[in-house]
C-alpha cells in the first residue's frame, strides 16, 4: 500500500496534546516537507475554547498511517463517523493511488459535504478556506476522474448523500474552526449551537446536491451541442 506524509499536520498539529517534533521524526521519508508544513501550525496555540476541541483520535490515526500502519486504515472505515473530515480525505487518496476509485470518489465526497457542513456552523467565515485547499490538494486526481463520467459520478454522490443522512457524526464539527482566523485571537469559538447542527447538515446536503446537479448539466452541455 502507498502511503502519503503527513499532509495535513498543518491542519490538525496545532491542537494535538503530543508535541508534533516527536512526531514527525517518526514519520516515512519525505521530512523536509513535513516539516516544513508543520512549523506554521506549531506557532499556533489554541487558547480557551479552542483548546477544548478534541482531535486527537483523528490525529493518532493520521500519524499511524503514515508512519505505515496500514491497518488503521480498514480501522477507520468500520467506524468512519469517529472521525474528522481531514482523515477521509486522506483515505480517499490511499484508495485512489491502490486502484480503487470509485472507493475513493466515495469517501472523496464524503469528506468534502462533511467539511462543507461543518463550515457552514461556524461563524468565522474564513474557515471556509480549508475545504476549499481539502479540495485542491485531494481532489487532483480524484476530481479529473469522477467528472469523467457523470452518470457513474451522479450515482457515486447519491450513495454518499443516502449514506450521511443515515449516520450519527461522532466527531466534534469544531475542528474546522481551529483553521479559520479566530483561533490566533480569539478564546471563544463562534459556532452553531449544537441543536442546529443537524438541521445545517441536512442544508447542506441539499445544497451539494444541487450543485453537483449544476455541475454536471455544464459538463453534458458540449456534448449535447
């Protein structure tokens, strides 16, 4: 199995309770750029509420596979809800680069309505930011691939959406407020109250299908000309 650096220890470092040097000296070759990822993040200590949201699962899972337990893996998707969007985009990778894409489409876009969902709680709207470079730096290959067949796509998406509304997250949507500007001046984290969670959620879902819907009617366009 490939295995990918750290690539998000600039996104989840800043509120592990382990000191992040330890980690990366432990992590597979590529060190320049994990520590160079790194040393922004470390900067960054979160104060008040902020230090309050719990990543450290996600980010023991992340450090176990890519130091090469790849049985974390398989460990993360019997229980994929325990877990921050980051963690299912880095699955989604994993499982593109060992031939299994349309897997990969599947949790692709699962971690992307999931961070979606989870900005749209938060009332910094610089959070938004992270889902967008989540998207960039996963989608690289995985978008190309998807957008090459629509139908397969479209039904890809849908399975997504069924899946989420089925499912109860158990992991803290606040972790996407640890990327936005706040957390480097503020001590309380200005989110939606937890009752109204689901609610935005469902929104959300909505709104993702609709813009896969718009997306997809730009792409058959030239062909239908």
């Amino acid at each position: 199995m490939k295995l990918y650096p750290l690539l998000l220890c600039g996104l989840l470092a800043a509120c592990s309770s382990q000191p992040s040097s330890e980690k990366t000296s432990k992590s597979e070759p590529n060190t320049k750029a994990n520590s160079s990822q790194s040393q922004p993040a470390q900067q960054i200590v979160p104060k008040g509420e902020f230090a309050q949201i719990d990543v450290k699962k996600s980010q023991q899972a992340m450090d176990a596979i890519t130091s090469g337990k790849g049985e974390t893996v398989n460990d993360i998707l019997k229980n994929p809800n325990a877990y921050v969007p980051p963690v299912l985009y880095l699955i989604s990778a994993i499982m593109f680069d060992n031939d299994y894409q349309d897997q990969a489409t599947f949790w692709f876009y699962a971690a992307q309505l999931r961070a979606r969902s989870d900005a749209n709680k938060s009332g910094d709207n610089t959070a938004h930011a992270a889902v967008s470079q989540l998207n960039q730096r996963f989608g690289v290959n995985i978008t190309p691939y998807s957008m090459s067949n629509p139908d397969r796509l479209k039904s890809i998406v849908s399975q997504v959406l069924e899946w989420d509304s089925e499912q109860t997250r158990n992991y803290d949507a606040r972790w996407i407020a640890l990327q936005g500007k706040d957390v480097t001046t503020e001590t309380k984290v200005n989110f939606a109250p937890k009752e109204k969670w689901e609610e935005i959620n469902a929104l959300t879902r909505s709104q993702f299908r609709q813009g896969l819907e718009q997306a997809l009617t730009k792409i058959q366009q030239p062909a239908a000309q």
